[in-house]
C-alpha cells in the first residue's frame, strides 16, 4: 500500500506538465490602406516620376472584427530593402525622395509596423508595393488613385511561432 501512494505521489507532478491551447494567440484580421501623393496607384502597382517625392501621408488600419479597436504605434519604411526611416506620429506618413537621376523601373516599397487588436495577440505586419519609377508624368498611367490597398503579411510577435 505504500508503494501505491508513492507512485501515485510521483505521478502527480507529470500531471501538472499538461499542454493547454491558448486561444490568445490569434493574430488580427486587419485591413491596411496607404494613402499617396506625388505619384499614383494603378493596376497593383505605385507609379512615381523621377525628380520628385514620393509622399505616404498616411496609413489607414481597420480591424475587421466589427467594434473592436485596432492601432499601430510606428511605421518603418524600407526601399529596395534598404532602411529609410520611421515614422512615430499618427498618421504615420513619410517623404520618399526619388532623384531625378534615379534609376528608372521597379523598386520595392515596404512598410513594416507592429499591430495591436483587442482580444488577439500582438502582431508585425509587412506591407510590400512594388513602385515604377518612370522618367515623366506623360508616362503614368493615368488611370490611377491615391490610395493603394494593403495585403498585409501578418505574423505573431513570438518568435518560437
């Protein structure tokens, strides 16, 4: 009988390494948009002409989740996955200067920013654009808008995920 209640006794502790799911480990379900002057969005893409600024005036987030709230604190901005700066004030924007010597075609636009949604888990979002760089406004497109929809590339802050 005591042999009995030492194993039960060290069995006990195994019970207590159980795994559990956690369900705060969603991530949010956001929409993102980018609003731009300088230059024009059309057909996925951000048209910008040489010798002039390229302008984020702002970066819009929405949450999905009806009447739940949804806010980024800062926003990195990276060109051709160089490092150009940040941005620490709502709304969020940032001037891109492109020289008028500048290489002309595709280059990449991203925007990297952390993202807090009640009730989910703390999330990065990347936003990517590609921009054409043309050499004159005859050569936009014409057709274009100033807001530029954002496919986010969510993923959880933890890095063990």
């Amino acid at each position: 009988m005591k042999k009995l209640l030492y194993l039960l006794v060290c069995a006990l502790p195994v019970l207590g390494f159980t795994s559990c799911h956690d369900d705060d480990d969603d991530i949010p379900d956001v929409d993102f948009s980018i609003q731009v002057s300088g230059g024009e969005y059309s057909d996925g893409k951000i048209y910008a002409v040489a010798g002039t600024d390229l302008t984020i005036e702002s970066i819009t987030v929405v949450n999905q989740e009806q009447g739940k709230g949804v806010l980024i604190p800062y926003a990195n901005y990276y060109w051709d996955y160089s490092f150009l700066g940040q941005s620490v004030e709502k709304p969020y924007g940032y001037n891109i200067v492109i020289p008028e010597d500048y290489e002309l075609g595709e280059h990449l636009l991203e925007i990297t920013c952390p993202v807090y949604a009640v009730d989910k888990a703390p999330a990065f979002a990347v936003l990517s654009y590609t921009v054409i760089v043309v050499g004159s406004e005859d050569q936009l497109p014409g057709n274009g808008t100033t807001t530029a929809p954002g496919n986010p590339t969510i993923r959880d802050t933890d890095p063990s995920k």
